[in-house]
C-alpha cells in the first residue's frame, strides 16, 4: 500500500505554520467557498498558495493561476511549508525531482465535510499528493477505486501528513468531519504538471 501515514510536526511547527497561512497567504489569498457546477456551495472554506489553485464554480472544477475572488495571482508557499517538502525529499517520503506547485487550504468548522472524491483535476497523476492537517482532529475516509467501495476511516490528527502515492493516488476519499474541537486546516500539496 503506498499510503503514507505518520505524526511529524510538533506543536511550534504546526503554530509557525498557521502563523504564516495568517501574515504571508490570507492577505493575498483570502479564504473562499467553492461552489458546484449547480451553484450549490461545498461545505468548507478554501484558499490556495503556489503558482496555481484549484477552484471550482459554474464552469465546473480546475486549475487557475488567479485566486476566484480578487483575480490576482495566489499567494508564495509560505516558506514553511517547503522547509517541510524539503525534509520529506531527504527523508525519502516523495521523490528528489517532486515539484510543490500549489497547496490547497481547506478549512472546516464544526459540521463542515467533504464528500467523497478522487483528485484528477490534475495533468500529472502520478505525482504523490501530501496532506498535512491541522487544528482540530477529524475522521478521514478512504474508499477504493470506485465510489461504492467500502469505506474506511482514519482518524486525522494535528501534525499528521498522509502521503497518497502510485496506485492510492487515485482512490476516493473524503472528509467526514472534524472530532472535537472547532477549526480544522487540512493542506494538500500537489504537483500539478
Ligand atoms: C481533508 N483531504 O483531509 C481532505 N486529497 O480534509 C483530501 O481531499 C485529500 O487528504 C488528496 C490527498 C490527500 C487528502
Ligand atoms: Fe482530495
């Protein structure tokens, strides 16, 4: 199984991080909810950093250089964030020549969730997908190649990265909800080309 799940960042990294979502990303970046092709919300705010962002709205789900709201380019990687990329190339965890082109902020009050999905929105799937969750701990589903698979839960937890890589890349999965406590923040860095 190529699902990597550990607990890695202790309480000062996750705080820093949080940190510089707040000073370097939210200022240029502000947080928004995406919304169906029907116009029906999704039940999170988001936001991204990197050279493109993933938004949906009327036209459906993609890939953008600007931010939906203000039409700017997203905010930098706070950097973070790709002190963390570096340690898990040294580590071994992803490959030397991965390529951390955008992050994707997602985050969940109480009631939020996110249902059942695959990420192929983008070019390269073959790229691993790096989750970092944050705040409050929340149930995680994972499901198999088809949506009627039997789901399995994984309980999220602050500082924990899960790695979905080679054939997992692609398997369903979803947000349930958080556990206790009241904000989650779950990152998604991925390379998208
Ligand atoms: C979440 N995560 O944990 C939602 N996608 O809130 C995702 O949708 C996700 O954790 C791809 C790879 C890892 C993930
Ligand atoms: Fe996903």
């Amino acid at each position: 199984m190529t699902i990597q799940h550990f607990s890695l960042l202790n309480k000062t990294t996750r705080q820093q991080i949080i940190d510089e979502i707040h000073s370097l990303v939210l200022p240029i970046s502000p947080l928004f909810t995406p919304k169906m092709k029907s116009g029906a919300k999704f039940n999170y705010q988001m936001t991204c950093c990197g050279d493109i962002g993933w938004i949906s709205d009327h036209f459906g789900y993609r890939y953008s250089k600007l931010h939906p709201e203000t039409q700017q380019p997203w905010a930098k990687f706070p950097p973070s964030l790709s002190t963390i990329i570096d340690y898990l190339k040294l580590q071994g965890y992803i490959p030397k020549n991965y390529q951390a082109q955008t992050c994707l902020i997602n985050k969940y009050l109480a009631g939020d969730k996110l249902g059942l999905h695959q990420d192929k929105d983008e070019q390269n799937l073959t790229a691993p997908i790096i989750s970092i969750s944050l705040g409050a701990s929340g149930i995680f589903q994972l499901g198999g190649m088809n949506r009627k698979d039997q789901v399995q839960e994984i309980i999220l937890n602050p500082g924990d990265i899960m790695i979905m890589a080679d054939e997992d890349r692609l398997r369903f999965h979803g947000f349930k909800g958080i556990l206790k406590g009241h904000k989650r923040v779950n990152l998604t860095i991925r390379q998208v080309y």
